[in-house]
C-alpha cells in the first residue's frame, strides 16, 4: 500500500526523540551516558505498516517502548493524531495504543483462561457491562482464529502460534489505533511465523489499525511494511518505502544489512555483516556519522558532522537518507551514492 505523506496527517509523529540511560561504573568512576535512541524523526500516516529493522542493540525495543508510553522519552516529542503523548493520561494511552511482544508466554497469566485474559482490558476501563466482556473477548478470540472452543483453555493448553494470537486479540479488544509490534513472529515456528503476518495485515484491514512494526527479520519486514526504517545505533540510516529499500538500498549500511543474513534469534549477537571493524561500543559512539569507522564508502566530512535524514534522490524519490554522500553540500571523492 502506498501513502501519501505529503497530504496525509500522521496518526504518529516522532520528533527529535531521544533516550538516554545511565550506565555505572563501579564504585569509584562516574556513570556513562548510552544513547539508546538519538534524533529520531518519524511520522506513520494512518493505516500504514512502519518497519523498524537493525541490528540487536540499535535501538529499536526502547523506541517502541517509547511509543507505546512504557518508557518517557529524554527528549523530543511524540504526537498521536496531533496530541503530545506526555499529556495523554495513562490509561487513555493504553487504549490507543497497544504493544505485542515477542514473547506470548510470558505476557499472559498462565492461571487465567484465555477469555479471562481478553476480557480483562475492557474490565480494567470499566468498558461495557461484565455479563458481555466474556462474550465480547469470545468473538475476538473467534476473529483471531481461535474458536470458542479455546474460550476456557489456559495459555499451557496453547501453541506458540495460538498464544500470540491471544496476545493480538488481548491488544485489539480496547479498538487501538496503533498497534507496536516488537519482535510479535521471531519466536514463532517459520510456519506458523506466516500465517499470524498474514492475520496482522488482515486485521489492519478490517479495524484500520496502524503499526510501527519492529524486527531485526529483513525478510518478514519485507512481507508486511509499506515503508521500512533501517536503524543503526540508536539513529535512522535510512528510511525508505519496502520495495525500494528492498530493490535499491541507499545508506552503505543498509546496502550491508541487505546483503547479510541477519540472525533469527533477536538478542544472539550482533551478526557478521562482512563490514570492516566490530560493532562500536554504545558507551563510546563514534563521532560524526556513528557509521563511518565500518563504512567502506568514508569520506571527508563523515568522522566529524553527523548526518541529517535528508530526501534522497535530491527529493525525486519518497525516501531520506542519513548519509554526506547523499547530501549534495559535500562533493564525494568517490562515486555519488548509488543503487547498489
Ligand atoms: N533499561 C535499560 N538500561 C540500560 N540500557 C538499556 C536499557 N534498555 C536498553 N538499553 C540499551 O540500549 C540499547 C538499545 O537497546 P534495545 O533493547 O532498544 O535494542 P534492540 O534494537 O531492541 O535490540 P534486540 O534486537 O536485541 O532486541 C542497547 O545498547 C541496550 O543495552
Ligand atoms: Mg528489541
């Protein structure tokens, strides 16, 4: 699906968020500042798909967290259709915006039925009368392919599979506006991975909903994003609509990315990507673009001035790139940045 971004007003708008944590020590030293997110601007029009890939460590899980109201941002500001976040009260939040998680099992009560489970979002707004919450949480559960047959079972009684979508059905039953999925296929059977894709994109459909859909699976980012965010160490490299990042990716580091295979297992390392040098320590970022020390395409200006996330193409395109070989202020030495 394409969006106009020029005419559409976002449902999310990202701006210049960043998120510091302070890091000790030891006893005898001062605590580091690691910059998990650092500059982030991104809109999401409504209905749209966002992916958010890089490697273990770039970021991403704290951005989602930030989006979802789980974590206050440092900086920056964060507006849902227009309203600032940080004023929108908690529980008002909570139903505007939902996460999945990687991991179903330990997001549910194994000693509540999975009804139970559905049901308890609209107990805890005080939403609808309690005599229908059950029979609300069953056609959910129905409409994310679980029969009412699984209505009484328990999260134990489940598969993997089965138990996201009891997760994806606990994050709908409130109407959300956007959903943020971090990682919602990663532990999930390859099989089975497809198939709730696929429920995701149809659910998207039928209650218009909207996500930032975070992964460091090129290949499943690929399958659901309209428009895909490629992350590097706390920054966005390259942001650019899925089938062009996929055909002709911009930033040397998503060229990289793209030309790799990235891990299925999120928090197993940082994988081989066949760059020079090794992953740079987030509590001693490099200066100026945090890429170039690894970039095979380094220039004059990139050890020192930090890249903006500027149109790429000179604007002929739709996406933006972070990167001097596509800012026409420095004149490369090599090539101008190219399809790959
Ligand atoms: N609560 C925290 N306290 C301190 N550091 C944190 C905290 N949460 C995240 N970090 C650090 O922030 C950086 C980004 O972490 P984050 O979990 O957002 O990465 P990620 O892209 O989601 O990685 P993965 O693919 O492994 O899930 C990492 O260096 C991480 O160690
Ligand atoms: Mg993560």
């Amino acid at each position: 699906m394409t969006f106009d971004h020029t005419t559409t007003e976002p449902l999310l708008s990202i701006r210049n968020v960043a998120r510091r944590f302070s890091i000790p020590q030891g006893l005898l030293k001062p605590p580091k500042v690691l910059n998990a997110v650092n500059g982030i601007d991104l809109d999401v029009a409504p209905g749209e798909i966002v992916g958010i890939v890089g490697e273990s460590g770039c970021g991403k899980s704290t951005l989602g967290r930030i989006v979802t109201g789980l974590m206050p941002a440092s900086e920056g500001t964060i507006l849902l259709g227009g309203r600032d976040v940080s004023t929108i009260p908690r529980l008002e939040l909570a139903r505007l915006v939902q996460p999945i998680f990687q991991d179903p099992y330990s997001s549910l009560n194994p000693r509540r039925s999975i009804a139970g489970t559905v049901a308890e979002p609209l107990h805890i707004h005080g939403i609808g009368e309690s005599s229908k919450r059950f029979e609300k949480a069953v056609e959910m559960l129905d409409r994310v392919g679980l029969p009412s047959r699984f209505a009484n079972h328990f999260p134990s009684q489940l598969s993997g599979g089965q138990r996201q979508r009891v997760a994806i059905a606990r994050a709908l039953i409130l109407n959300p506006q956007l959903i943020v999925c971090d990682e919602p296929t990663s532990a999930l059977d390859v099989s089975v991975q497809s198939q709730i894709l696929n429920l995701l994109m149809e659910l998207r459909r039928d209650f218009k909903l909207t996500y930032l859909f975070i992964s460091h699976n090129l290949a499943v980012v690929e399958h659901i994003a309209d428009r895909v965010g490629v992350m590097y160490l706390g920054r966005i490299a390259e942001m650019a609509p899925a089938p062009d990042l996929f055909a002709a990716p911009r930033h040397p580091y998503s060229q990289a990315l793209l030309n790799s295979v990235l891990t299925p297992e999120p928090g197993a390392g940082v994988p081989d990507i066949g760059l020079r040098g090794t992953f740079p320590d987030p509590l001693n970022p490099p200066a100026g673009c945090v890429f170039h020390p690894r970039c095979p395409r380094e220039f004059g200006p990139c050890s020192s001035r930090v890249p903006a996330l500027l149109p790429a193409d000179s604007g002929q395109g739709s996406g933006q790139v972070a990167c001097h070989l596509a800012n026409p202020e420095f004149s490369s030495p090599t090539e101008p940045l190219h399809v790959a």
